[in-house]
C-alpha cells in the first residue's frame, strides 16, 4: 500500500509546520507527517520551513538571528486565514509530545535544513530530542545535505535516513552508492523522468509534492514506497477509491 505522508503537516488546508496543521494531520489516520527543522540563535530546534520567517509568519528576518522567546511573538497561522490566528512556531519538542499526546502511531519525517544553512550540532540535537522518550510513532530523518545525513548516521545509525533530491543524472547511482539512506525523497516530475532507472534502486522511493488526483493515481498504480502531498485528505479517500477498483477488477 502506498502511504500517504503529510507535508508540512496538511499544508493546503492548514498554517504549514503548525501544531493546528500536524493534529490535523493525525485526525485523518495520515500514515506519516513530514515537518521541517531549523535551530534559532539560542540554539532550540523549531519547526520552519523556510531560513526565514518572512513568508509564514508576521514577522522577519532569519532564524538563526532570533530567539526562540521572539519566534514565539510572532503569528504563524493569521497569514492563512483568521481562524489560525496567533497560532505559533512550534519547537520540535512540542511537536513530538503533541504527536505523542494524540497517540499517532504513523511515520514522522524530520527534515533538517541544512543545504542553506549547516547548522552548528543540528543532527545531535535532534537526536537528542528524538530519543528522548518511547514515541508511539517511528522517525526517519531526511535532508538535501548528505553530510547531515552522515552525520546522523554516526550518532544514531539505527533510525532510516532519506535523501531528499531534486533529482538527476548521477542520482540513481549516487544513491546506490551512498549505504547510509533507506529511501529518496524525489521531486515527482524527476521520478516520473527517471522510472526506469529507479526500477533497479534498492531503494524505497517517496515522491514529492504530489497534489493533483491523477498523480496521485500514478503513484497508486507504480506502487511507490509512498509520497508526500499537501492534501492528506484528499489522497487517503482517493487510495480508497483506488483500492475498491481493484478489488473490483480482481473480482471479475
């Protein structure tokens, strides 16, 4: 079965990397959550896509010039709409126990942002957040930056590691090659390019960000390991859908 992962929480109908956009994502059963990580000024690891706050935020300016007590006073979820008002930067911390409190029990995948910025010990950090506790649910760790990745792998050389890549040429074998990751997070107009190629990948493959139903369809019918999409929802009635029709043909 295809799974279905979350990105950026339910990023097309929530305030993305939110804790109203990851309970959300819990409440539809979503088999896994995709979040993204940056560490502020202070050195606490908050959950943010972007280097800066400029774009999901009422704030400005980077990061990593900024603590977490002034991330926390800006508003992260007006920009969407009204009704996520005041809604603030989570830290990972709060995320983990959030996801723990609603007792998910999908994939949580952690991307560390560091093909912008490497951040100083961010792989050690999460680390250590991540086995903090017995979570109910499974981590994988994932990043543009292979050398977070081995860097992970060093501190923590048991929980899978993905490769997120835009994709090309030297990919398919790079991947092979690189014994550390599990699985390749591909931008989906590159898997679809590169399919054949892929077939022979001793890896599981997870496209992104597939939004529209006829890509969704597509990966259904390829069997992919899984892929990421704004629309959890939306995807997971659609893999129903796409499950009773081949019930219906086996049944013929």
């Amino acid at each position: 079965m295809t799974k279905i992962f979350a990105h950026r929480g339910s990023k097309g109908t929530h305030p993305e990397n939110t804790l109203a956009a990851f309970a959300e994502s819990v409440r539809i059963d979503v088999d896994g959550i995709e979040l993204d990580v940056q560490v502020t000024k202070d050195g606490e690891v908050v959950v943010l896509h972007d280097e800066t706050i400029n774009r999901t935020t009422n704030g400005k300016g980077r990061v990593i010039d900024q603590t977490l007590r002034e991330l926390k006073a800006v508003d992260a979820g007006g920009w969407i709409s009204l009704h996520y008002e005041h809604e603030p930067i989570p830290t990972l911390a709060e995320v983990l126990d959030l996801l723990a409190e609603l007792k998910y029990q999908g994939i949580l995948t952690i991307e560390l942002k560091t093909d912008q910025i490497d951040y100083p010990q961010i792989e050690e950090k999460v680390v250590q957040l991540t086995h903090a506790k017995n979570w109910p649910f499974t981590v994988t760790y994932s990043s543009f930056n292979l050398l977070t990745l081995q860097r992970l792998h060093e501190i923590d050389p048991v929980t899978p590691k993905a490769w997120v890549t835009i994709g090309s040429v030297v990919t398919v074998a790079f991947a092979n090659y690189f014994t550390v990751v599990n699985r390749i997070d591909a931008n989906f107009a590159w898997f679809i390019q590169s399919e054949l190629e892929l077939a022979d990948l001793d890896k599981d493959v997870c496209p992104f960000t597939v939004n529209s139903e006829p890509e969704m369809w597509m990966c259904f019918e390829r069997h992919v390991y899984g892929f990421h999409t704004d629309y959890p929802e939306q995807a997971l009635a659609l893999r129903k859908r796409y499950e009773r029709e081949q019930l219906s043909i086996a049944s013929v």
